[in-house]
C-alpha cells in the first residue's frame, strides 16, 4: 500500500474517521456527559467496523501477488489469519489509547466499547474472508460496487454489533438481542474453505 500515495491517502482518510469519534467519546466521558456515551460508544463501533472491512478487502481480495501465496508451503489457514491481522494493527493501534482512556474513566461504557469494536472489526473482517473477491487495488473506490453482498452484510452486522454496544453502554439488558441477531447473521453467512475456493473459481473465469 505504500507504493500506491492515492490508496494510501483513501484508506489514510477513513481510519482517521475514528480520531473525532474516539475524541468526543472521551472528553464526554471526562465531563460525565453520561447520556451522550451510548450512542457515541455505538458509533465508534460501527465505524471501528467499516475502517477493518476496508482494509480488510485489500490485504484478502486485492492482494498484490495470490498466485504466489496460493502455491506456499503454508497452510490457507494461516494466510488467512496473517492477513486479517495486517487489517486489524492499525485500528488496533488508534483505538488501544481511545479505549484506555475510556475504561478509566466510565469503566462500563469503556469495556462495552472494547468489546463492541473487537466484535465489529473481527466481524468484517470474516466476511471479508467468505467473500473475498480478488480486484486490483486501484479500484478500491469502486469496490462497493462490485461486492454488493458483502458491503450489505457488514452494514447490516455492523448496525447490530453498535445496537448492542450502545445498549450494553447504556446498561440496558436487551443488549442482547442486536447481539444475537448479529451472531445468527453471521453463522448464516459462514462459508466453509471449499465453498470459497469454488466461489474464487467461478469469479476467475
């Protein structure tokens, strides 16, 4: 991605989306602005999600050399895995201090934050797994298009992981039930290794 100023520029742009985000969330925090922290604690989580799908989709499906990683002495497994933590570092490493803070200030709202965006960027980061589909990195802009299904998915999961995270924050029991449909949401969509494989193979002819 360094090679390429104009990718690193767009991916540049959304993580910082995070930084207001994470901002508001801890000034409201140190001012014990309590009824603003669930829906700030929601958003962070939504958006947490949407900055690990998007670099998510490059490092799975606009990497820069798949033949070569297909034919390594590695198991697919562990390619997968390394890639999704490539994803996940830099949203790690914006929102690790964010959360931190957080936790120490209104401990609830912090850890349902913490959790919230764990679930959200590991989320995103699956389906970008099931439904990888292999682009040149220069059509990042149009990769929504391009994978309707998905980008409808990580919505749609995303929406209900920040439901529960707000819900959560705010002490509300029900938290429960975004929870759950997001999880149900999930399973639903759970591709095993073969049905990718023969998904990436139809996509390539």
């Amino acid at each position: 991605m360094s090679r390429d100023a104009a990718l690193m520029s767009q991916v540049m742009l959304r993580v910082l989306y995070l930084l207001p985000l994470g901002f508001l969330l801890v000034r409201n925090a140190g001012d014990h602005s309590l009824f603003a922290l669930p829906g700030g604690a929601a958003a962070l989580t939504f958006v947490a999600g949407q900055v690990a799908a998007s670099l998510a989709w490059i490092t799975v499906s606009a990497e820069d050399a798949p033949d070569l990683i297909a034919c390594a002495p590695t198991p697919i497994a562990t390619a997968r895995r390394a890639k999704l933590t490539a994803a996940f570092i830099p949203v790690a490493a914006l929102l690790t201090p964010i959360l931190a803070i957080l936790i120490v200030l209104e401990p609830g709202v912090g850890l349902a934050a913490t959790v919230g965006c764990m679930a959200a960027t590991l989320a995103n980061g699956l389906i970008n797994i099931w439904y990888q589909r292999p682009a040149k990195r220069s059509e990042f802009r149009r990769r929504r298009g391009s994978s309707w299904f998905s980008t409808l998915a990580e919505v749609g999961v995303g929406v209900s992981i920040a439901g529960a995270t707000g819900l959560a924050a705010a002490g509300q029991a029900w938290s429960a039930i975004p929870a759950l449909a997001a999880i149900l949401l999930l399973l639903a969509m759970r591709r095993t290794d073969a049905q990718i494989a023969q998904a990436l193979r139809v996509a390539a002819r």
